[in-house]
C-alpha cells in the first residue's frame, strides 16, 4: 500500500491529493479538486495540519481565514474510504480553531469521520526522514506516519523584497491606500502581497483570496487611468469538499456570540452567524446559498439583528432583511 502525506499549514481544511492508476504517483495534483483514485485499495491517503510557530505568529485571522476558504478541496462526494485509509494530523486543538466556532469545527470533524477520515489534534510535525526522498514524517510525541509523497502547504509570507528595494511602505504586506497607491503614489499593488485599510471593518488587513485581487484591480487600474475609485466590498471565500460547499462571508474575528441556523449536529446545511454587540459580522454558511447573500448585505450595511429570528427556519431567508 502506498501512502500519501500531505502537510498543511495552520487552519486550512483537509485536503486530499490522489493518485493515478498506474504504480507511480500522478504528475498532476490538482489543488481545486480532489483526483479520483483506484479503488483496489493499494494506496493510502494521509493529510497532515503542521503549523509551523513562525508561520502562526505572522499570520492574521483574516489571512487564516483566506487559507481556510481559497483551499478548494474533496469536490467529488464519494468516501474516502473506498480509496484507502486517511489521517489528519491538526496541530491545533481542533480542526479550524483559527477561523471558526467549535460548532462549526465539531461539524466538519464529523463530516470528515463519516468519509473514513480519522483526524488527530493537537500533534506538532517535528521531522520528514527518508533517503533520497520522503519516506515518513515524525511527531513530537514520537509518533510516525509512513509516507511515499509529502506535499506541504504551511502558509505564505508576501514577496515585498522589491518594495523594500523601492523604499516603499512596508508592514505585512506593502501599504497602500483607498486607491491602491503605495507610499509613492505613483506605484499601485494589489493582491495577496497588498495592505489596504478596509471600511467596514475599520482596520488594515491583507487578504489573499481571488474577490479582492480582482476588486483592487479595477481600482488599481482607474488610479493608472487618472480616475478616482473606491470599493467597500466584504471580504468573503469559500471551500468545496465533498458534496457541501462552505462560503464565508466577512471576518468573524472579535465575535462575541454565535447563531445557528439549521440542524449542524445530525444534517449537511447549515449556516451559522457571527454577532459582535448585536451586529452580524461574519457568516458562516454551508450548502446554503441564501443566506449566504443574505449575509454579505447586512453586515456591509451594519445591520442589527434579531438572533431568534436568525435561528428560526420558519422565517424566510428573505424576510430577515425586514
């Protein structure tokens, strides 16, 4: 039997690399779907959570929280099982501690455990030994995990040598403003690498999602053109795994009560809402669309809301804007 071992960094759900039918392991891994594997149970899937502490020290919740969703993974809906046996090694005490509730957490444990995925908290990966090539990876509790392929995904840290080199602004991320100008208004960025103060939330943060690149770009791209354009957009990501598709909408950092809308002990569609001194913050929402969008206008509009009728599925999604 073969085995695969995929580390993954701080909170980013698991994922599930296969590989082709042949004896060796498919060139083509695919990080926005799961790769059908054989099912004569010659191989076995294993994914790893090692944060490394520098890489959790640096990151922000709102980066996390862009890891988590822009992760798209385990699209197709058959079991795990069918294809072998897999593991998630979670450094944390829970599987996405960072940028979920515990009832969201406790969901996508069973979710994962139903699909024959046996997940381990709180195991820190010290080691990967082999010779010539990845064969296992050590634990600090001493723990072993045989491994043929180890993928590794622990995080990023934006390129900004070249601002550096430009003297320009620089704290996590290269500083710019409404309009994407850095510290020399003639230079823009944008993206992944960019820092820019957001409205609704009222503070800076950098974001690594696709939404915000594409929105910083048609201001980047009226600034280069002599126009002035600002965007109050709501950060938002989502991730597919399995047959359920969960879409966040806004940063639930700093929540101070949580709403469940849905069945999220025995059912696979919920969705459940993020409340700071009575305003929706963020959403969390799973397989379900509506109140997805319901979510990104009232917290954009920094509505108030009513927690009871949040939670009450005899009430329509559309009358909750009322």
């Amino acid at each position: 039997m073969r085995r695969l071992l995929v580390i993954l960094g701080m909170i980013t759900l698991l994922v599930a690399i296969a590989c082709s039918a042949n004896d060796g392991f498919s060139d083509e891994l695919l990080a926005s779907k799961s790769v059908a594997a054989p099912d004569d149970g010659r191989f076995s899937r294993l994914a790893v959570e090692a944060a490394t502490p520098a890489a959790a020290a640096s990151a922000p919740m709102e980066l996390a929280a862009e890891m988590a969703s822009d992760t798209q993974v385990f699209t197709e809906a058959e079991s795990v099982s069918s294809q072998g046996a897999a593991e998630d090694l979670e450094a944390a005490e829970r599987i996405l501690q960072r940028v979920t509730a515990p009832e969201v957490s406790d969901f996508y444990t069973r979710i994962h455990r139903e699909q024959g995925v046996t997940i381990h908290t709180g195991v820190s990966v010290t080691a990967i030994t082999g010779e010539g090539r990845a064969q296992a990876v050590l634990c600090a509790d001493g723990s072993m995990f045989d491994a043929d392929l180890v993928i590794i995904g622990v995080g990023v840290v934006p390129n900004i040598e070249l601002a550096l080199d430009a003297g320009l602004q620089v704290d996590n991320g290269i500083v710019i403003d409404e309009y994407c100008r850095t510290s020399a208004p003639e230079i823009v960025a944008i993206g992944d690498c960019a820092n820019a103060f957001n409205p609704i939330y009222q503070r800076r943060m950098r974001l690594e999602s696709v939404p915000n690149a594409n929105e910083q770009a048609k201001i980047a791209s009226a600034t280069l053109c002599g126009l002035q354009r600002t965007s109050k957009s709501l950060p938002w990501f989502w991730s597919d795994q399995y047959d359920l598709k969960l879409q966040i909408a806004g940063l639930s950092q700093g929540y101070d009560q949580i709403v469940i809308r849905g069945d999220v002990q025995q059912r696979r569609s919920f969705a459940a809402f993020y409340l700071q001194a009575g305003r929706l913050i963020a959403a969390d929402c799973v397989n379900r669309p509506q109140e997805f969008m319901l979510s990104k206008k009232l917290i954009t509009a920094g509505t108030a809301v009513d927690p009871l009728r949040l939670a009450d599925e005899s009430i329509a999604v559309q009358a909750l804007m009322g």
